[in-house]
C-alpha cells in the first residue's frame, strides 16, 4: 500500500516575505486614497453617482467593515465639489391661509440674508410706527376729525334745542336721554302748572313735543352712521401714515429681491397686513413689554418673520447628509408645537427640516435597517422618491388617521441621490418583497469581503495599513509587521489566496498592535507586536474553548488520541461564538445488523439533525448501494451517531467521517483514533471541501498537545482545501519537526488505507474487489448479509411439514 501524501509546512502556511516591501516602515508610503479590491462596486458607485436621472438610486450591499462607507464617501464627496451648491429654502407665512405656509427657493446664502434684513425691517417698523401714531400732524388730524364729528352732533342738538325754545319748550338731558318739556319765563312748568293749562294749550305742547322727538330720532340715528364715517376716516388716516411710515422701507429692502418674485410678493403682502394691522401690532408690542418673558416673540410679530429651512451659504458644493437616526420625523421634517395658555399651538416658524431637506441637491446616506426599523420611515422615503417632493406632515396625517387642523406646508422639489448600506440578505429580501424597490434603487454597490492575495494587492495592502496608521494617529509598521498582518488577514479569510478587505476588523487589529508596541516600549510596531496582539484577541474570548477541551482531558467527554478501534472515527466540527470560531473533535460511531438496507441517522431520529447533515447521511447512504450492492440487495441495517452529542447538529463536513466509520464497521477493520477526520462526502466516494479547516486541524492539534504529541497524531482534509490552510505557527512547527501531521485527502479509498492501514482495493474486470482489502471485506460481509436475509426469507416462506405440525 502506498503511504498517502503528507502536507509540508510551506502547504500549511503561506508566508508573506518582509524583502518583498520596497520600504521600512509605513511612514515611507504616499498619502492618498487607496480602494483595493473593490473593481465592481467602485464601478457601481462611480456610475449612480453621474447618473442624474430619477430612479437610479444606490444600494450598497456586503458585510459590515468591508470599506463600503469609505468609498461611498469618497465618490460622493469628490463628485459633490463639482456639482454647484443648491438653493436655500425658507417659509413664509401666508397672511390668506396661515394654515398652508409658502415655501421659497432662494440662490444659496439668500435665505439667512433675507431672514436677517426682514427681521430689521420689523425691528425699524415696530420704531416707526409709535413715532408716526405719536406725531403732532398725526394727533392733530385725528383731534380735527373727532372734533368734526362733534361740533357737527352738537349743531344738530342745538338747532333742535334753538326750534324747542321758539315752541316754548325746553330741551332736557335726563338719565332717560333727551327730553322736552313746557316751559314759561325761562322755567319749566311743574305739573300743577301744567294741568291749569288750557287743553287747547296742552294739545298743542303735545303736538310740539311729538314732532321734536321725531326730529329728535332722525338726529340720534344720523349719529352710527356718522360715527362709522368718523372709523373709517380714522382707519384711512392709520393707513395713510402706516405707508408714509413703513413704505420706503419696505421699498428699499423690496428693490433688493426684485429678481426673485417670490420674496417680491410675500413683501407686498407684509405691506398689505401691516396697514391693516397696524394698530394690533403696536398693542402685541406694548403687551410684550409687560410681559414676564420680555425675550419671547409675539404671534403678531412672528408671523412678519422668515423661517430658514436650509440654509446653503457656507456650501462648497453639493451637500453630502449621513442621517444615522432615520425616524420619520427626520427624513421629511416636522412641524413643532409651542404651549400658549394650556395649549398646543403652532404656526410657520415652527417648521423644522429633515433630511431629504438638508440632502436636496446632492446626497443622502443611510443604514437600511435602521430605515426599516423606523414605523413609517420606509414608507416616507419611498413616497418623497416617487413624488420627488419632501412633504412635511405627520404619520398621521400621511396615513389619513388624524382629522385635526394643522399646518399644511408647501411641499418642497426634491432631488436627491440616496445612498442605502446594508447587507445582503437584506438586499435580495427588498427586491424579492417590495414592488417599489427595484425602481427606486436601480444600482447595487456588491462590496467583496476579499481580495486576490498577488505581489501588487499586497503593496495596495500595505499602503491601506500605512493610511489607517495615519488616519487613527498610530505608530508605523515595520515591513515584518505588514507581512505579519497580511498573513493574518489571508488566515481571516481561510485562503492562501485571498486577502479580508474588512477594514473595520483590519483597523482594530492595528490599534491593538500600537498598543502593545507602546507597552514594550517600541517607536515602530514589529512582528513581535502583532503576533502579541493576536494572540490578546483569542486569548479574551477562547475560555469556553478551554473549557471544553479541559472536559476532553478529564475524559467527561471521551476522545481518543492512540489506539485503535472498531467502528469508531474522530470527527471534527466548527463551533462559532459571536466572532471567535474554535474547532471541536468529536466519536462518531456505526453499528450494523442485517437489515433492510437502512442507515440510520439516530440525530435525524431524535430531531438533532439539521437538513445538510441529514443529506450528507443518505449521500453515503447512496455511495454504498451503488458500490457495493448494485446488483443485489443492500441487506444490512447501520446506524450512525455523534456520541456525547447534546445540542444540534448540522453541515455535510462529517459525512465522510461517518463513511468510514460504517467501512470500518462493514468490514470489522480497526481505525487509527489517532487521526482525525473532515470533510464531505458524494455519491461517487470523492472527498469534497469544507468550511473551517484551519479552526479543526487546530482544535484536535491542541487535544493533542495537551495529551502529548507521539508523532502518530494528524489530521484528514480534503485535498482541495489545502489552499484554505493558514495554521497556527506551532502546528506548522510540529508538522515540520514531524510530531505531528496533515494529509490530504481526495477519495474515501485513500482515506480509509490511511485510517486502517489496509489497502482499499481497486475494482477488478470480474467485477471484484481483493479478498483482504477494505473494499473486498466490506463486499463479502454485504454479500454474507444479503445471503442471510435471503436464507431466512425463503425459510420463512417454506410451508411445515406434517411432522413438523403433529
């Protein structure tokens, strides 16, 4: 039998030479932006940034970490320098409907200009207009007009008085009004005097009387009218010195924004109300100063004022918004209440901005789920997209379930690039459920989490380290350092061939290398530094590892490491703790009986078997009837089981391993315990790639250690995973030293001479397998049970004989 290959350590780890570097240290790298490894999403980004029609927004989609913020960042900045600053928004108060503000866009840096200059004018006009009401011309033709109306009341009382004296009458001014009574020589008669009259006399005082009071009436009813006369002559006098007061300056400041007719008409409509509304305005101002906050603004004033929704002035370009609290609030805006005797009140000025507003010609970037996480924020991104326009109103109101009165603002003309990051299962799950989403986010950024490990990737990696170094103020790395950190990132990624483009993980590991180099005192961080800080990184979280290998040693949980045993393979697993991943051996055992041609997965059975192990079992379930049996009936039953197993189990990387238990347990050939086993399985006997070769090589290698190296112990993996392998530095010194060792694998015949020891044995032209070789004992054992099962099932349908039933 030919012994299997075995792995050298240079197979093991892929070194990263220090001579390769053309510099000592990363402070002899060129600053610059540097994007490595991302051609399809950098092309991605660069296209839906100078897409400037609707729809073609960007969803950039890959793990967390992986630089998809920085280069975001970059294509979106460096494209806003070149886009012009948009205009400022601003409302105003619609003195027709103060329930419906009006909005106005004005050139970049107008807005603040003009809130400032309307606030002067209300500040010289509220001085104004008590100077022009206190004036001596202004209290002179209000006194002559008053004067009029009384001089012009008392000319009619005193012809009428004048007409009663020649009657003989007297005009009297009682608490009941005006009155007539008889009178002789200047006195008035008493009634005595009064009845000795002559009727003829009395009748005719009546007549007199009768006739003065309806002079009397027609005068008294001439007086609303004329009084009404007196108002509006008053009013015409306020506004004829309300305009003399306020109108040139309302003129000049009107003469300034003659280009933007939109300011020109909220100008002529604050003329309008102010004539109107001068005196109000006077008595709020008067008001105001006797009140216990002095500070705080009128409703009668603020509503003269302009309230800034965004203000661009200081803009260099487009404007680029991180919103990293996407509520709904925030994306569209929101109309704020102030509290005014116990009420809830709210008028134009209250209007805040979100941030589709701040975005509004340029970008806008968010986290997907958290827009998703927000009630109603999806929904409302969606709408302003669609609508291209930012509406500020309330869920409630959006979603129809309020009724009350509110503020209903001029909706705002949005355009806007809006950026989504989030991963990619909550990509596909969008375009898979919401109809809307692939119209509005026409581009996905795919972001990789590796790159190709070449002699330039590794200079582009370099000179990453060397930015980051500079970026979080860190020391510089030496060149062993670099290699030292771009071999560790081939291992994060278990492949000598590719590189982790997780810039998040990358910067935290440099951080922790400056760290480390500072405790040893060192000005540059070296090799030594990162092997420490990576060493710190497992050493944290690798208790529970510890913990169940130390159950392994005190044989709580038994695994063999020597011996051999019947049946019985030591198989490997991956277990994943948040993001420290550790390997585990575990016995795998198989029993057979004749049977039926069932294999049994007892973890199936009990509901401990997830879907891919389950498929890995009735794989080799296949690859033994199509081997062994294909002409005769498969008659054994087997069963299959992970001893000491107490939780789920799931992945196809043991099928292989269970194939060689029940091999072994078929043809009743022992198994080396001193080897462990990975990797799947298909129904042709080939051995097929696993996850996490580098995590179980390591796992059962410290078992091994721990119970001390005999140079007997190693490990199967499938030969097209040797590529994946980046190994600790002590097992790769084991390995080299020969204590302890790692075969690649590419078939179950190869696998199995290397666990027993026995030849597996190749097919002959008779259709036969070697009587003493794996194959041909498992063979004849099948056969035995196949003739077995037959013998019984013809006894069993033989009829008794009559002495037999006698």
């Amino acid at each position: 039998m030919e012994i299997p290959r075995e792995l050298t350590p240079d197979e093991l780890y892929k070194a990263s030479s220090p001579e390769t570097f053309d510099f000592d240290t990363t402070r002899d790298l060129s600053d610059g932006v540097h994007i490595i490894g991302q051609p399809r999403a950098v092309e991605s980004v660069r296209f839906a940034v100078g897409m400037s029609h609707p729809g073609y927004n960007l969803f950039a989609l890959g793990p967390p970490g992986t630089g998809r913020q920085f280069v975001i960042r970059h294509f979106l900045e460096d494209e806003a320098t070149r886009r012009p600053v948009p205009n400022d928004l601003c409302y105003v108060n619609n003195f027709a409907d103060p329930n419906k503000p009006k909005l106005i866009s004005l050139p970049a840096g107008t807005a603040s200009k003009l809130k400032a200059e309307v606030g002067e004018l209300i500040e010289e006009i509220a001085t104004a207009l008590p100077a022009a009401f206190e004036s001596e011309e202004y209290q002179a033709r209000l006194q002559t007009m008053q004067q009029e109306f009384t001089e012009e009341n008392e000319k009619k009382i005193e012809e009428l008085q004048q007409k009663a004296h020649s009657m003989g009458l007297a005009m009297l001014h009682t608490p009941m009004g005006i009155v007539f009574a008889p009178q002789k020589d200047g006195e008035v008669l008493s009634p005595d005097a009064y009845n000795a009259l002559p009727e003829d006399e009395r009748k005719r005082i009546e007549t007199s009387i009768e006739g003065l009071q309806k002079e009397l009436q027609i005068v008294l009813r001439g007086l609303p009218r004329s009084q009404r006369e007196l108002r509006s002559q008053a009013r015409k006098l306020n506004e004829d010195t309300t305009q003399i007061a306020i109108g040139q300056m309302i003129d000049d400041l009107r003469q300034k924004y003659t280009a933007f007719e939109g300011v020109v008409g909220h100008l002529d409509e604050v003329r309008q109300d102010l004539i109107g509304h001068a005196r109000e305005l006077l008595q709020a101002q008067e008001v105001q100063g006797e009140a216990a906050n002095p500070f705080e603004i009128s409703p009668m004033v603020r509503r003269y004022q302009v309230n800034v929704l965004v203000d661009n002035g200081e803009g260099q370009g487009a404007p680029v918004v991180y919103e990293d609290h996407p509520v709904y609030e925030n994306l569209v805006g929101r109309i704020d209440h102030v509290s005014q005797m116990g009420t809830l009140v709210t008028d134009f000025s209250l209007i805040r901005p979100g941030a589709l507003h701040r975005a509004n010609g340029g970008f806008l970037v968010m986290d997907a789920r958290r827009v998703l996480m927000q009630p109603y924020a999806w929904e409302g991104l969606k709408r302003a997209l669609t609508s291209r326009q930012v509406r500020i109103e309330s869920p409630g109101q959006a979603l129809g379930l309020v009724s009350t009165v509110s503020l209903e603002p001029d909706p705002a003309s949005l355009d806007v690039k809006v950026v989504l990051l989030g991963d990619q299962s909550l990509y596909y799950l969008l375009s898979a459920y919401d109809p809307d989403f692939a119209g509005l986010f026409k581009v996905a950024a795919d972001f990789d989490d590796r790159l190709e490990r070449n002699p330039e990737n590794e200079r582009h990696f370099a000179r990453l380290i060397a930015e980051l170094a500079r970026k979080h103020e860190l020391r510089s790395f030496d060149r062993s350092a670099v290699a030292r950190i771009i071999e560790e990132s081939a291992r994060r990624v278990s492949d000598q061939e590719r590189l982790s483009t997780h810039v998040g993980n990358l910067s935290d590991l440099l951080l922790e290398c400056d760290h480390w180099a500072e405790e040893a005192h060192v000005d540059v961080v070296t090799r030594d530094n990162v092997d420490r800080a990576i060493e710190a990184q497992t050493y944290r979280v690798d208790r529970l590892r510890e913990r169940m290998q130390e159950s392994v040693i005190r044989e709580t949980i038994s695994i063999e490491t020597d011996g051999v045993h019947v049946g019985q393979v030591n198989g490997l697993a991956v277990l994943q703790l948040g993001t420290f991943a550790f390997g585990k051996a575990s016995r795998i055992t198989a029993r057979v009986r004749l049977g039926k041609g069932e294999v049994v997965n007892i973890e199936r059975e009990v509901e401990l078997s997830g879907p891919i192990h389950s498929k890995g079992v009735l794989i080799l379930s296949g690859f033994l009837g199509a081997r062994y049996a294909s002409d005769s009936p498969l008659s054994l039953s087997a069963t299959l089981v992970f001893e000491q197993s107490y939780g789920g189990v799931d992945g196809d990387s043991a099928s292989s391993t269970e194939l060689y238990a029940l091999l072994s347990a078929i043809s009743g050939i022992p198994i080396r315990q001193s080897l462990a086993v990975t990797g799947s399985v298909n129904q042709y006997g080939q051995v097929q790639t696993i996850g996490g070769a580098n995590e179980k090589i390591e796992g059962f290698f410290d078992l091994c250690t721990a119970r001390g190296l005999t140079g007997e112990q190693g490990v199967l993996v499938p030969a097209s995973n040797v590529r994946h392998l980046m190994l600790r530095r002590d097992v790769v010194e084991a390995v080299r030293d020969g204590r302890f060792h790692v075969y690649p694998i590419a078939t179950i015949d190869e696998g199995i001479e290397l666990l027993t020891g026995v030849e597996a044995g190749q097919l002959a032209a008779d259709g036969t397998y070697p009587q003493e070789s794996v194959n041909g004992r498992v063979a004849r054992r099948l056969k035995d049970l196949s003739d077995s099962q037959i013998r019984f099932a013809r006894a069993a349908s033989t009829p008794a004989s009559p002495e037999a039933t006698g």
